[in-house]
C-alpha cells in the first residue's frame, strides 16, 4: 500500500493522545468535591463627598453636585468650604479665594476645611497651612498632610497641582 504524499503519523500515535485525553477527561468531570459555602449578600458602600469638599470625579459628589476644579459644586456651603461664586455660600458668607468665608463672628470652620487664623476654627482646632486641624481623623474630601491624619483606609492624595485631601 502506498501513502499519499505529505507526512501522516502512524494510527498508534493517534490512538496514544485519544488515550491521554480520554485518562484526563475520566478523572475530573468537573464537578466540586465539596459544595460552594454560601455566601451572605452584602451591600457595596459607596463614599462620596458633599458639596464643597475634594473629589477626583463627580461620582465622588454626593447628590447633584459635579465635580469641577477637584471639589463638589453645591449651594448653601458653610465656611472653610470651597465655592463658586458666594451665591454657593450659606447665610452671609461670601466666597473669596473660592472658598466660603464667614461674616458672622459666630460661624466656625471645622477640622480639614479652610481658615485664616486659629480663631476661625472650631472647638479647639487650629489653623494650620491654610486649614482647620485637630488631631482626629479625617474624614473623605478634607484637607490632610499625611496619610496618618485620614480615617480608616483612606489616603491623603494630590489632585493635579492642587491641595492635599483624604481619599
């Protein structure tokens, strides 16, 4: 008998890799020997910032506000808060340096917001490089130095060229 031209391996060397196959297929039908455990449904916290604070994209802000210039748009913002224009800026707090400044000599900025002196800051903090600190964590969108001075698994990040903030 005579072959066609071309090379064909040998019937047994077929049959030798159908047999490999045919082994490896017969071991394993692909079924677990254990069931899976179930899982609880757990719902995905998202955090977001309000207006004001610092955010990377809008889908930081929370509500409506967008994020434009690395902070959350948004209206009637209490004082260390960024802003606009100071239509933004609650009771008569005017927006300088696009940020939210008190009028009244009773309205304070909290921990991780903007201030001028000490003496814009609430309960204790001081002002320090241009905002509020305090010693506690910080929370998502405030002003930070390190990483140290954000909550939990946040990090103190730059946006750009701009300011630092938790993360």
């Amino acid at each position: 008998m005579k072959r066609a031209s071309g090379w064909f391996p040998p019937f047994s060397a077929f049959a030798v890799v159908a047999g490999f196959v045919l082994l490896f297929a017969a071991c394993d039908d692909g079924s677990l020997d254990e069931p899976l455990p179930d899982f609880p449904d757990t719902d995905i916290e998202v955090q977001t910032v309000g207006p004001g604070e610092h955010c990377l994209t809008t889908i930081d802000c929370s509500g409506s506000g967008t994020c434009q210039n690395n902070f959350c748009t948004g209206s009637n913002l209490a004082p260390g808060l960024h802003c606009r224009s100071s239509g933004d800026c609650a009771g008569t707090s005017i927006c300088a340096g696009d940020v939210c400044s008190a009028t009244d000599a009773h309205a304070c900025v909290n921990p991780g917001r903007h201030c001028d002196t000490s003496g814009d800051c609430c309960g204790g903090s001081t002002c320090d490089n241009g905002h509020c600190r305090s010693g506690s964590s910080l929370g998502r969108g405030l002003h930070c130095e390190t990483s140290s001075d954000c909550e939990g698994v946040l990090t103190c990040v730059t946006a750009g060229s701009g300011p630092n903030f938790c993360y």
